[in-house]
C-alpha cells in the first residue's frame, strides 16, 4: 500500500510498503528511528508497532535540548 | 490497539517493557516513576520541615524537558510546605530562539504561580552566544562555551537564591548517552563526580561543600515519552532547536543508542542501572576529599571554586575580550 508521511516542517515522503507492514517500518524507510519522533494519525499519537492503518500519517521529529 | 490497563486506543508502545498505554495511563505513568526516582534518590531531605524548609531551584530553559519537571514537581510538592521551589531561566543570547523559550517559561511560572528568575549571559558577562559563534576565538563548538557559562551561572544563582538542590530536566536519553561517553572516554574520576554531583541518592552521596548538589529527577524517562507527555498534557515547551547546537560527539553517540534500542529495547535502562552502580564505586574509590578536590581554590577573578588560578570561565570570557 502507497503511504503518504509528512515529515513536520520538512520533507513529505510517498512510501511503498507492504501489507501487514508498521508504523517502525514506515519510518525504517525515511530512515527515521522511532526514538527520535512520534507518529500522529488524525493528530493523534500512535504505538509504532502496530499496522499501518491510514494512508496519511504525520511524523514530528523530536527536539533536542532547551 | 488498546491500552493494557483500559479499553481506551493506546498512544504508545514502550517496546522496552512490552506495554501500550493510552494517554491518560501513560500521563500517569510518567509521573509515577518521577516520583519514585524522587522517593529513591531521597531527593527530599527526611528533616525538612514546615518551619524549616528546603529550597529547589529548578533550571527551567523552556523546553519541553524542565518544562515537564516543572509542571510534575508542582504537581508533587507545590502544596508541601517543607519545600520552596523558584524556576531559573538563562538566556544566552540566542536571538529569536531563546527569546520564545522565556515566553514559555514565563507563560509556565505564571500558570504555576511560582517564583521565576531570569537571569542573561549579556547582563552577566557582557557577551552573547550568537556574537561568540561569530568571533569562536577558542576554535570551538558554540556549545563548550556555553555549557561553561550556563553551568557557572545556574550556580551561581541557585547559590544565591539560597538552594539546597539544583533540578535539571535530563532524561533517560542525555543521562545514558553521557554514562556511555564516560565510559567510552575512560573517565572514572568523572563517573565518580557524575554519582556524587548529580546522580546518586541523596543518603549515598559524598559532601560536596564547593557545589550545589544536583538532581535528575527525569532521568528514567525516555526523551520520546518526555515530548510526548509535555504534547498530551498540552504545557507551553517550546519546541525549536537552538540554531547553534553542534556537540558531534554526543550526536553520534546517540545514534549509537538509537540503534541499540531498536535492535535491543531496553539497552539504556540497563545502560543506567549498571552505571548507577559502577558509578556508587567509583565515588567510593575517588569520591569525597580525595586529593584533587582538596586541590580546589578560589578563581582569582571571581572567586569561584576551581583547580587552576582562574576558572574556566574567566579564562573564555578573556578570550572573547580579546577578540
């Protein structure tokens, strides 16, 4: 299935993946650990470890220090 | 996927522990193992009383980590009358950046009703970061200059306001990548300083007569789950990366970390809990009056504690007048 994820203030990416595949997957493929962001679907926040279920996500990287 | 403990849509997946929470569990859980590392560094003193109260000076920069100690320890201790606490702010000269993170802080203290000090590297030290970048007459990263002159001023200042304890927001993420780059670096009178100044419990700890001592009470919380918890309770963090930030090393250590914990969940809890322990031996062996802190006097120009004739600080400061 074709994914939209639109990175938050950068870049959006279009990724295959495949069926049955996770959010942790999605970001594998933008190259992303799932430690340095949070998934939101409809601007919520979801577990990486479950199947992708929407086919826009929006991924907000996570800022360092203060 | 639901949350273990409810029928509600969990918001997130702690793969170190194998559990799913949604928001209103997970908020909770946070600020339950807050308390407990609280309750297991004996962070308040067992003879503080109403009539003789401990001061906490809490470092609160703005972002999205002392913003969420802030917010918890006031949700803990705001009403205990036997502590005092007062936020502290530093603003570097950071234009822009830091000018909307003091926005925060001081939208945070007014929401709180706690005493808030704001206190400038320019004011202090007639220099700002973003003119030190520019000019670097030391050739280095924007951040060894300053994480000196932050350091100097929250001690000075939370010496000042009269604190018994310095709180800082680190989390499990900087605490486990600053352990791993001890080690890496083969620093064990540093770990032994790391367990006496900021990590070890209160009741285990060396004297420190020179330094205000620290605490961490963030440090087993995730960064993720940090951000993620300042996101759903909705507290005014402001969320922008310093446009000077450049420390390289700790940058690939964190990816190191990043990759472990993907492969191995769980790697920088244990990374803490080994070094905890390492670290209480090390303070054993170095710790307390060893022959290097006896070694310490006052800074020629300023009067703070130091192991040469002028600090540290004193010494960038000459080399950015010298410019």
């Amino acid at each position: 299935m074709d994914v939209t994820v639109d990175v938050v203030s950068e870049t959006t990416h279009e990724v295959s993946i495949d069926d049955g595949a996770t959010y942790a997957d999605l970001l594998s493929a933008i190259d992303y650990s799932p430690q340095e962001v949070s998934v939101l679907v409809d601007g919520s926040p979801v577990p990486e470890d479950q199947p992708v279920a929407a086919d826009t996500v929006q991924v907000v990287r996570l800022i360092k220090g203060g | 996927m639901e949350c273990d403990k409810c029928d509600r849509d969990a918001v997130m997946q702690a793969a170190y522990s194998g559990g799913h929470l949604c928001e209103t569990h997970f908020c909770r859980s946070v600020e339950k193992r807050v308390r407990r590392r609280i309750r297991s560094d004996t962070l308040l003193d067992p003879e503080a009383t109403p009539d003789d109260p401990e001061t906490w000076v809490i470092g609160l920069s703005g972002g999205k980590d002392s913003v969420v100690l802030t917010h918890i320890l006031d949700e803990t201790f705001g009403e205990d009358p036997r502590i005092e606490m007062l936020a502290l702010t530093i603003h570097e000269g950071i234009e822009g950046y830091r000018d909307e993170s003091v926005d925060a802080c001081v939208e945070l203290a007014d929401d709180l009703e706690m005493r808030h000090e704001l206190v400038s590297y320019e004011e202090e030290f007639g220099i700002r970061m973003d003119d030190v970048v520019e000019d670097d007459p030391e050739n280095m990263a924007p951040c060894a200059y300053c994480g000196v002159f932050r350091r100097d001023l929250l001690e000075e200042y939370a010496d000042e306001y009269g604190a018994d304890k310095l709180l800082t927001g680190h989390n499990l993420d900087d605490e486990a990548q600053t352990a791993l780059m001890n080690i890496l670096e083969g620093d064990v009178k540093q770990i032994a300083k790391h367990f006496d100044a900021s990590i070890g419990d209160f009741e285990e700890r060396a004297e420190q007569d020179d330094f205000i001592p620290r605490a961490k009470p963030l440090r087993d919380i995730p960064e993720k789950e940090v951000a993620l918890y300042a996101q759903l309770m909705e507290l005014p963090a402001h969320i922008t990366e310093c446009p000077h930030a450049s420390e390289a090393y700790r940058g690939e250590i964190q990816e190191l970390l990043w990759n472990l914990e993907e492969n191995h969940p769980g790697t920088r809890h244990s990374i803490m809990s080994g070094y905890e322990e390492l670290a209480e031996l090390a303070a054993d062996r170095y710790g307390g009056d060893d022959e290097e802190n006896k070694d310490l006097s006052e800074c020629e120009q300023c009067g703070s504690m130091t192991g040469s004739r002028i600090c540290r600080k004193c010494r960038l400061l000459e080399s950015i007048a010298a410019v």
